[in-house]
C-alpha cells in the first residue's frame, strides 16, 4: 500500500517537473532523481516483505509454541 502510494507521488512529481527540465533540455537530473527514487521505492518494498515474513515466521513460531 505504502509503495503504491509512493509511486503515485513520484509518477505525479516526475509530471509536473517534466517541463521545467523539457526547457532546459537537459534531462540527465531528471533521469537520475527518477532513478534514485525508484531503487529507494523498491529497497523500501523489499524490507516491507521482508519484515512481513519474519513477523509471520515469529507469529507461526508463537502459536506453534503456545498449543503445546
């Protein structure tokens, strides 16, 4: 959900941004901050699952433990 919501609001920034780079004609900041935010968006997604699974593999363990 989060990561959704992050890619809308760099979908919508990379739009409004995108003529003031279009008048410069140089691109290569833009591409680059695109970029760069897309690889924090995926690194942040794969903690995110990350985090999920070890906390489930905590919760099966806790359950596991308690019907003992």
């Amino acid at each position: 959900m989060i990561t959704a919501g992050l890619l809308i609001y760099l979908a919508v920034l990379s739009y409004i941004s995108y003529s003031k780079y279009a008048k410069k004609g140089d691109f290569t900041d833009y591409y680059v901050t695109i970029g760069v935010t897309l690889v924090i968006i995926i690194l942040l997604w794969l903690l995110q699952t990350w985090r999920e699974r070890m906390r489930d593999k905590m919760n099966q363990k806790d359950k596991d433990g308690k019907s003992e």
